[in-house]
C-alpha cells in the first residue's frame, strides 16, 4: 500500500500544478476522455491525458491487490475534476459541453443493471446514476438492453434521454426496440424530450 500512497500523492501533485497554472477553466481541462487524446491546442498534456497515462503506464506497475484501488482513485478524480471545471453557471447556454458518464463507470453501472433482479430495482439504481451523469447514445441503448421487458426500457429511456449528450445519434436508441408499436412510443418519449 505504501507505493500506492506515493504514486497517488505524485499524481494529485502534478494535477495540483496544472490547476495552479490554468486556473479552474484552462486549457488542460479542454481534452476528451477519448483515446487518441484530442490537441489541447498546448503542447503540454492535458489532464485527461495525464489521468489516462497515469492509468495505462503506473497502474500496471502497481501490486494486483493495490491496483482497484488505483482505478477506484482515478476513477474518482475524474469525477471530481469534472465536477471543478464546470462553470456555475454557463451564460446563455455557452460553456462546457457536458460529457458521457466515463466507460469504466459506465461499465460498473452497466453490469448492475444487468443484476437487478426486478425491472423496478433496475429503474431505480437509473434514476440514481441519471441524476449525477450524462449518457451517450451507445450507452443508453446498452442499458436498455440489459432490461426484458419494453416497459421497463420506455421507463428507463424516459429517465436516461434528457441526460443524453448526442441526442442526433437517436437511431442506435430505437433500434433496442423491436415491436413497431414500442418504437413508436420511445419515438415519442424522445421528441418529448429536446
């Protein structure tokens, strides 16, 4: 746990200097989650970058028992991050663009779903994770598929598609439903919901 500790307080140091330099909105808080890492338009890493290179390179190094705690760190300091580089309150709709929920949380929250027992208990821990996260298209049609039943699927899509960030890519949506009177309604449930 020691080499943990170390790695973890190195890693909030270098974060806590990119802060210092940028401020709460700079230019290291532009990058995606993706990989490939999209040009900050500065030729020092952004912190995306840093957390994703932190992930791949140093994790691994790290003894299996203290690697989950790792991921559970990053995983956290993303979250939190995020949280910091959006703006109060965003002028006349300007400002960040918000972002789907980050795939290894998203993976987490899938395979839940996938476990609940009961529709219900499965739209609750939805609605949950809907309040704090955003979703993209892919991701809600993957939660819909782990339900049976298309109520449930219409009830989650009511929930999750006002949280979603690439409503034009509808279609991937749609297509988790198989009967036409079902899509009908998902279809309205989704013009409902600019």
């Amino acid at each position: 746990m020691p080499r943990l500790i170390m790695l973890t307080l190195m890693l909030l140091a270098v974060l806590s200097a990119l802060f210092a330099q940028s401020g709460s909105h700079g230019s290291y808080l532009e990058d995606d989650y993706a990989p490939g890492f999209p040009d900050n338009g500065s030729s020092q890493p952004g912190i995306w970058q840093l957390l994703q290179v932190w992930e791949d390179r140093f994790v691994p190094q790290l003894p299996e028992d203290e690697q989950d705690a790792a991921l559970d760190l990053l995983s956290g300091l993303r979250s939190e991050i995020w949280q910091l580089s959006q703006p109060s309150q965003p002028a006349h709709g300007h400002g960040a663009f918000p972002r789907p929920m980050h795939p290894r949380d998203f993976e987490q929250f899938e395979e839940e779903v996938k476990d609940a027992f009961f529709g219900d208990d499965a739209l609750h821990l939805i609605e949950l994770v809907a309040e704090d996260n955003y979703f993209s298209a892919s991701q809600i049609a993957s939660v819909l598929d782990q339900l049976t039943w298309s109520d449930d699927k219409l009830d989650a899509l009511r929930v999750m598609f006002p949280r979603c960030v690439d409503k034009r890519n509808k279609y991937k949506i749609l297509a988790c439903f198989t009967y036409s009177s079902d899509k009908n309604e998902a279809e309205e449930i989704i013009r409902a919901r600019p």
